[in-house]
C-alpha cells in the first residue's frame, strides 16, 4: 500500500492461525444500561501497516510502539503477567 493511503484509521480483520476470521458481538446500551441492538461483525484492529510507516519514517520508533501496546495489555493480562 502507498504511504499515501495510510493513516491511523486503517483497519484489518483479525483472523485466527486457519485463516478463518474471528466475529464478536457488538452491543449497544442506552444510557439505563438497557441493550438496545446485538449484532455479530468481524473483529478489526489497527493496521500494522499504520505501525509499518510510523516506523519507516521514523515517525515513532519501536520502543515507543511497545510502550502503548504493553500500556495497553498489561491492566488485561495482569495475572498472567504476575504468574510469569
């Protein structure tokens, strides 16, 4: 992809090691807490095409992608990465 066409919008579907891709439900509450609608659609993350071309252009550097990607993940995974 031209470095043109990339931005920090740029989405991909997340797929699992077959190739298949992973669905997750979204839900939409009101402001009661009451669900309103359930719809099953693909997973996307950020691209790491984005991560790609912050990097090539020196933009960000590696630490500095780590850094928020460990801010991130550590509050999720803090058992696991306590029982390490």
């Amino acid at each position: 992809m031209p470095y043109w066409m990339i931005h920090e919008g740029n989405k991909e579907q997340v797929s699992k090691p077959d190739g298949t891709f992973i669905k997750g439900i979204r839900v939409i509450k009101n402001e009661k807490g009451e669900i309103i609608s359930e719809t099953e659609e693909l997973v996307k993350a950020n691209s790491i095409k984005y991560v790609r071309f912050l990097i090539d252009t020196k933009s960000a550097h590696l630490i500095d992608v780590l850094q928020k990607f460990m801010s991130q993940y550590q509050p999720l995974f803090s058992r696991e990465i306590n029982n390490i």
